[in-house]
C-alpha cells in the first residue's frame, strides 16, 4: 500500500513538472504537442493507419464476435445454470 502511494506520488510529481517547468521555449508536453503535430507526425500516423487499418478492422469484428455471442448467451457453456448451486 505504501509502495504504491510512493509510486503515485512520483508520477504526480513528474506529470506536474513535465506541465509546468519549461525546457527552451515549451514544456515537455509542449515538446510532444508540437512534434504529434508537425507534419512528419502526419505522415507516419497516416501511415500506420493505412497499414494496419485492415488488421485493426479484422480485430474490431472479432471482438464484436465475441461480445455478441455472449449477449446472446451462445458460449462454451462455462457461464452456464448447471454450475450455480439449487436452492
């Protein structure tokens, strides 16, 4: 418990100094906005998108498989009534 306040109170103090002490003339999440803004972000994010867009499609329709299946109450039978105790 107390390893994971200590933890959380370094990242606390990270993130507040990354917002706030500047670096030149920004912050560092200054830094990262501008570089995830410049146009060669632009290119490599449109680029990933247009690779693996399919495969992202493919994952989508599984998933969505998947939870249909299980609103439906079609499964493996592992979820099943004959698993819960009869009063």
């Amino acid at each position: 418990m107390i390893r994971g306040l200590f933890i959380l109170g370094i990242c606390v103090a990270l993130a507040f100094c990354a917002a706030t002490v500047p670096l030149g003339k920004k912050t560092f999440f200054g830094h990262v906005k501008a570089i995830w803004s410049s146009e060669p972000m632009s290119d490599l994010k449109d680029g990933v998108k247009d690779t693996a867009g399919p495969a992202t499609d493919k994952a989508k329709e599984f998933v969505k498989g998947g939870i249909d299946a299980v609103k439906k109450g079609s499964g493996s039978g592992s979820g099943s009534d004959s698993a819960k105790p009869k009063h």
